[in-house]
C-alpha cells in the first residue's frame, strides 16, 4: 500500500474533475469503480475508486481518492493497493507506486 496526502486550495469541483480525467486518460487500462459524495454545510466530501492494470506485477492495482473540501481549503488523500502477488506479505508493490506517481504529478501540475 502506497499512501500521498496534501493540503491544496482551489475549486472543489475543478481539482476533481481534473483528477478524474487525468487518472483516466493517465493509463490506457485505468477505469473508473465507484464513487461516493458528501456534503454538510460548507464541508464536502468525494470518493472515488479506480482500477488499472499493472503491466510490472502482472495484476490490478487499485485507487483510492478522497477529497475534503471546506470553501477554497482542500485535503486530498490518494491510497493504493494490489499489485502484490505473495500470500502472506507484499511483494512487488511497483504498480502501487507507479499508479500514485500519477496523482502527484497531477498534484504537481495543479495551478487551483
């Protein structure tokens, strides 16, 4: 498991949307699970699921995005996992890695 948090200001509504095209146009077998919202007052929150292929570890590795957004202060937390094919402990997490090296570079390209 592979785990990247970071406080971001901006539009709740852009920096989503800008994860979710850019995680699925990130990776030709990335796809889209599920996805949850919620809101009380000021406060929202998203979940969305993704899934892709790991060429490295020959398995699915799987994404986890939750957005907390309260006006223009923002806190995302990306978690992966899969992408290990031992029974009793991990081995080749590389995909995790490689599939949350997508979400930093998104971070890092964000402009809010």
């Amino acid at each position: 498991m592979a785990k990247l948090e970071r406080e971001l200001t901006g539009s709740f509504d852009r920096l989503l949307d800008y994860l979710h095209d850019g995680i699925l146009n990130g990776s030709a077998s990335a796809s889209w699970e599920d996805s949850s919202d919620y809101a009380s007052g000021s406060v929202r929150v998203a979940v969305r699921v993704y899934e892709r292929y790991s060429i490295i570890g020959s398995n699915r590795v799987s994404l986890n995005l939750t957005l907390v957004g309260n006006g223009p202060n923002l806190f995302l937390s990306a978690i992966t996992s899969g992408g290990s094919q031992a029974m009793l402990f991990k081995i080749n997490t590389l995909g995790e890695g490689a599939f949350l090296d997508v979400v930093e570079e998104l971070l890092d390209g964000w402009n809010g």
